[in-house]
C-alpha cells in the first residue's frame, strides 16, 4: 500500500511552475497557491485545476465561475507562500508579500509582475477523490518576460541553464 506521503515524494520529483488562482468576491480579492494545473485542448481552448474540496477555492470556484491563473515570475516566492495558507482574509496580500492586482474586463483579479495571466471561464467540473478538476475555457491570456518561480521535491527553485547535449 502507498502511503500519501510516498505518493507525495514521488509526485515532488514532477518539477512545476507555480500559479495563483484568482477569483473576485464582491470586490474583493481571494487567491490561492496551486500547482496542480494543466493545459487540456487547443480547439476549445482548455486548461485544467485541481482543487481540494476543503479548501476555500473550490467554493469560490463553483460559484463565481470564473477565475485568473497567474504563473509566478522567480522573485514572488513570498506571494506563493502567502496564498497557501488556510486561514486569513488575504487583506494583507500587499503589506505582507507584495501582491498588487489590477482587474481584467470582466473584474478578475490579474496579478502584477506574473509571468502569464489567463482569463478562465468554467465549464465543467470533475470530482476525482479528495480533489475536484476544474476545467475552463481560457478567453484571454497576457505574456510577461521573465524567469519563472518552479516547485520541485517541496522545495522553491530557479530555472537553470538550458540543456543542449
Ligand atoms: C507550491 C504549492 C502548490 C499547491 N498546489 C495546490 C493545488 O494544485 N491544489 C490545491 O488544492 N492546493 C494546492 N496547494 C495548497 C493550497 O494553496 C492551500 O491549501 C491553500 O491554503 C488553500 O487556500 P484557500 O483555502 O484560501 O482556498 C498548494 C500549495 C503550495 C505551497
């Protein structure tokens, strides 16, 4: 039997970027930290995320139905950690990690100084275990330069050289 902690050390060695998902509430601005993100289709537009039933997002999720994930430039490891944790009103986001968001069209939180905003619209949901698998259809994107932050074995890094042999 594997244990949630085997499985975590192993899932650790798939090395990520890191987002934040955004959703507006009533004006305010809920964020949280995920990894568990994917690309679905090209024609539709898709991408998937996983969400922990427990935690607030998944709610949120279901019901604004619509959200931002913004893929975090390597300097806002502080906004990664700031926007994992469980408790909180995130009123703090810029005192406490420099999180400064300006809104989209539709009123969406979009991130300054991420690496990549996409404009998600939901359109179905998937419940898989203890996760749900949000899968939106993706209206808009912006493309930032930059370095990525990455997450590998629980551990924050920066990209490397590229490999050419
Ligand atoms: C690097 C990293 C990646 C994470 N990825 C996910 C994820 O993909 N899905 C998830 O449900 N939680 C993920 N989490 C945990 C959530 O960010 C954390 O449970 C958060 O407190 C939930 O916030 P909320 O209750 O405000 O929604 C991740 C945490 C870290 C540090």
């Amino acid at each position: 039997m594997i244990s949630p902690i085997e499985f975590r050390r192993a899932m650790g060695a798939f090395a990520t970027g890191v987002t934040i998902i955004t959703v507006d509430l009533d004006g305010e601005v809920h964020g949280m930290t995920a990894n568990a993100f994917a690309s679905v289709s090209l024609d539709p537009l898709l991408l998937l995320v996983c969400v922990d039933h427990t935690a607030r997002t998944h709610a949120h999720l279901h019901a604004k139905k619509r959200f931002g994930i913004n893929i975090l430039a390597e300097h806002q490891r502080v906004i990664s950690e700031y926007y994992a944790q469980p408790l909180g009103a995130h009123e703090q986001a810029e005192e406490d990690a420099g999180a400064r968001f300006d809104r989209t069209a539709h009123g969406t939180p979009i991130l300054r100084g991420a690496l990549t905003y996409l404009e998600c619209r939901l359109k179905s949901t998937q419940d898989a275990g203890d996760h749900t698998i949000f899968i939106a259809e993706v209206e808009d994107v912006v493309v930032r330069e930059g370095e990525p932050l990455l997450f590998f074995r629980g551990k924050y890094c920066q990209i490397g050289e590229e490999v050419t042999a």
